[in-house]
C-alpha cells in the first residue's frame, strides 16, 4: 500500500471526506444533546443543516488545513 504525501490532492480529497463524514456523524448528535438536555426544545433533523452543512463545513475546513500544511 501506498503512502499519501501531505500536500498531495489525494491528501486534500481525504481531509475533506473524513472531515465531512465526521461533521455528519457528529453534529446531528450534539445538536440533540442541545435540543434535548439544554434548551428543552424539539429535535428536528434537516437534510440542510445536518448533511449538506457539514459537507460545506468539511469542504472550507479541508482545504484550509490542506494548504497549511504545504
């Protein structure tokens, strides 16, 4: 198996699937927690908030990281 070379495309396209799937897993549970536990409301799930915005997320976030680490 190959190694990935920081500053490689591949490196990139990585960063922003792990950053992304993360975001998905993630956010939808802390935002129950929040609804739940903290502000006492409903919990709503929306493909907007809880996909398509950590897919965003993860894309800026990626990128970022990616040309900090050239």
């Amino acid at each position: 198996m190959k190694k990935i070379k920081k500053g490689n495309k591949e490196h990139l396209i990585i960063l922003i699937v792990a950053i992304s799937i993360m975001g998905i897993i993630l956010y939808p549970i802390f935002d129950l927690i929040l609804a739940r536990c903290i502000t006492n409301s409903s919990f709503v799930y929306s493909i907007h908030s809880h996909i398509i915005q950590p897919i965003i997320f993860g894309c800026t976030t990626g990128t970022v990281f990616w040309i900090a680490e050239k």
